[in-house]
C-alpha cells in the first residue's frame, strides 16, 4: 500500500474576521481506477476521496476546512497537529 502525505496549511475566515490558521498532515491513499482516499489522522471523522490526485486535494482542503469551522462554530476544542 502506497501513501501520499500532504501538510495542509489552512486561514479559516468569517467576514472579514480571521478564526485561526491551523497545519495538518492528510494521508492520501491510492484506490482501484486511479482515485484516492484522504483522512486527517488529527482530526477524528475528517475523511473524503476524490477521482485522482488533483481531485483528492481538493476535497480534502474541503473536507478540512468544514470540519475546523464546524468544530469552532461548535465552540468545541480544535485538535492540534
């Protein structure tokens, strides 16, 4: 099994307000037809996959940033990296 990690580093903002800057590793792991799982092995239930590569990275900084502005939505601890 082969992984890609990538460092995401991310300004979450509201307005013209800035939340935080956060940095987290994903893991991008190959799947059948060229696409590609994702998970933040630092952020419990933050998961996605795309149809390749490209299409996985941007998923994933989807992925991420609606589970960081969920979670201080939340005003629920942001876990750190």
């Amino acid at each position: 099994m082969t992984y890609v990690k990538f460092t995401y580093i991310l300004q979450i903002k509201k307005g013209k307000r800035l939340m935080g800057k956060y940095v987290y590793p994903a893991v991008f792991t190959p799947e059948e037809a060229g696409k590609y799982s994702v998970y933040f092995p630092d952020i419990d239930g933050c998961y996605t996959c795309g149809d390749d590569l490209a299409d996985g990275m941007e998923m994933a900084e989807d992925a991420l940033t609606l589970m960081l502005t969920h979670l201080e939505d939340e005003q629920r601890e942001i876990p750190s990296a």
